[in-house]
C-alpha cells in the first residue's frame, strides 16, 4: 500500500465545494467490522447519515488487502447502483 499511497497535489484542499456530494448521490459503505482505526459503530453512524448502502465484511482498515474480490464486486455493485 504504502507504494500506492502518494501526497495530494494542493488543488485537492484548495478546492470550494458548493454542495456536498453524499446529500444529493448515491453513497455506499463498506463496513470493516475488525476495524482498530475507525470504530465500526462509527462507520455505521456515518453511512446512516447518509443515507447509504451498506455492506459488512469481517476485516481491518486494510480490507483491499485482505478480501480484494469482496471489495471489487463491492465497488461494481455502487457505480451500478448510479445509474
């Protein structure tokens, strides 16, 4: 992951965002429940507001890693959810 994840180029935080996209565009959420980094309750809480799709796999933060079919046929299954 680590060769993966690179800096932001500094248009990504100097960006004006009108209106928030979840409002207004299907969300969907991918709940790791053996999550340390961020609590599944909260992963919950954050996909409740809004208003999304959820799906639960029994993973850490690195779920990529560790289930990558799972989360293929996840992010397939949310492009297809918008249209």
């Amino acid at each position: 992951m680590a060769v993966a994840q690179v800096p932001w180029g500094l248009d990504a935080v100097g960006g004006v965002v009108t209106q928030a996209a979840w409002k207004s565009k299907p969300s969907s959420f991918m709940i790791t429940t053996e999550d340390c980094m961020v609590p599944p309750t909260a992963q919950r809480a954050m996909a409740r507001r809004a208003g999304g799709r959820t799906q639960e796999v029994r993973s850490s933060l690195a779920v990529m890693m560790s289930y990558p079919q799972e989360v293929a046929g996840f992010i397939e299954g949310a492009g297809d959810a918008t249209r």
